[in-house]
C-alpha cells in the first residue's frame, strides 16, 4: 500500500477495505529505507537481508529461522512494502518479532496465561438456545474435547449458561505440562489463536494439525456467525473479522512452517 503523506490517515488500506487504526498506531509509518530483500542461507537456517542488513528484531536480535519457506514469507512482507514500512500489515513479520531470542522470563508468562483460558475455554461454555445453536457448538465442540481426552487424558466439563464450572485440576495440569514441552517459538503465534479464538483447545488442535486452519476457524466462529446469521453486522464488524482471520491463519501458517 503507499502512502504519500508525512502523517499516516486513520486507516489502512488492506486488500481493498479500509481498516481502522488503533491509537497507537496512527503515527508516521517509518520509510522503505532498502531496496532488495532476499533470503540466504547461514549456520543456524535462513535469514533475510534487506539490501546487505540482516534483518533483526526491536530489540536488535538477528533474525534467523529453520525453514528456507518462513523466511521467504517474511522477506515478500518486506518487499511487499512501498513508501513506508507498516508492520500491521506484516503478520509474519511481528510473529518473528515476538518469538525469536525473547527472555525465557517472557516465554515462561506465555505459558502462564494460555494456561488460564484452560480453566475458562471457549469451547467448554455452551449457549441453552436456540436448540440450532447448541447443536452447532456440540457437533463443532465436542469432538475437540473428546480428542483432548483421547490424546492427553485430559478430561473438561462443558456446561450450558455463563455460570462458572470448575474444571479438573489433573486436567489443567495436563495442558500446563504439555505447553512446557511447546517450542519457545511456537508461544506467540499459539497465544495469537488463543486470543483471536478464546480458546487454547484450539490452538493446540491447529498445531497438531487435528485441525485444519480453515477448520478451527469454523469452529472459533460458530457464535459469531449464528448472530450474523440472524441479525446481520456492518462493515466495520466484516473488516474486524477479517483481520482476526488473517491474524488466525499467520499463527497457524508460522507455527507449521517454523517445524520445517
């Protein structure tokens, strides 16, 4: 996208829709500064250059990942870049960002917090009308949950109503062991799902690929889409949840192709 003045518009332009920018976002967008962007090979996988520069993290970390694949994906997010540089355009690029060379301490609070959508996930909490809606969330749901039994040994209650219902604490500890045994990398982009979804579940059945992408979105979805379906929503909602897509389908992609 190009955009010709010092100071940045209230929106970004992104495959054609006008998206709005959030406060902290509407400032001066840096300027392209580098001409080429290529990927080379070294020691520890691929990196990308940016016309001779390695290209590094905020906090000056040279980038590097172990598949030729990601590094291209980040290095088109580069050169994809007109006048200025505008990371919330570039998903894979802040994924990067987020989670190569971190402090253990920052991989140690992701952890932490994806442990307590466990306790509260979005999947376990079921709608008590209308009867096409629950049968939705039961037929999309509950199969994540009986391969999480299956799998894991990981046993949740759902429970139909917004009233609290404790959740096994042999089950929680079973997802907190299993995300001390994910890849430091993989937390940013797995969080990311979390987020976007409500629901850790999720996250761990997209990279473990008993999901597929499209699948879990589905499935992340089904709320918002019944209400959709009966009442309709404006533009600025269809724009927020094609960003939230976007944002899905980039941790999923990063997560898989970090593996290779």
């Amino acid at each position: 996208m190009t955009i010709g003045k010092e100071e940045r518009k209230d929106f970004e332009v992104i495959n054609g829709m006008k998206i709005p920018l959030r406060d902290n976002q509407k400032k001066p967008a840096p300027k392209r500064f580098y001409k080429s962007v290529f990927v080379e090979q070294v020691d520890g996988g691929f990196c990308v250059k940016l016309d001779q520069r390695i290209l590094k993290s905020p906090e000056r970390v040279a980038l590097e990942w172990p598949s030729r694949d990601l590094a291209q994906r980040v290095a088109q997010e580069w050169d994809f870049q007109e006048e200025r540089i505008v990371l919330h355009d570039m998903p894979m690029t802040t994924l990067s960002y987020s989670s190569i060379g971190r402090d253990d301490k920052v991989y140690a609070e992701l952890r932490a917090e994806m442990l307590s959508y466990a306790g509260s996930d979005l999947i376990v909490y079921r709608s008590t009308t209308p009867r096409e809606l629950v049968e939705r969330q039961e037929q999309g749901w509950n199969p994540v949950l009986s391969w999480l039994e299956k799998q894991y040994g990981a046993a949740f209650r759902s429970t139909q109503g917004v009233g609290f219902v404790e959740q096994p604490q042999n089950a929680l500890d079973i997802i907190g062991f299993y995300l001390k045994r994910v890849d430091d990398e993989h937390l940013p982009a797995m969080m990311q799902i979390t987020k976007v979804s409500g629901s850790v579940f999720l996250a761990m059945a997209v990279r473990e690929r008993f999901l597929e992408v499209g699948q879990a979105w589905k499935l992340a979805m089904i709320d918002e889409d019944w209400q959709n379906s009966q009442w309709g929503h404006d533009e600025a909602q269809k724009q927020k949840i094609m960003l939230m897509n976007r944002d899905f389908a980039a941790a999923a992609d990063f997560i898989h192709l970090f593996r290779n």
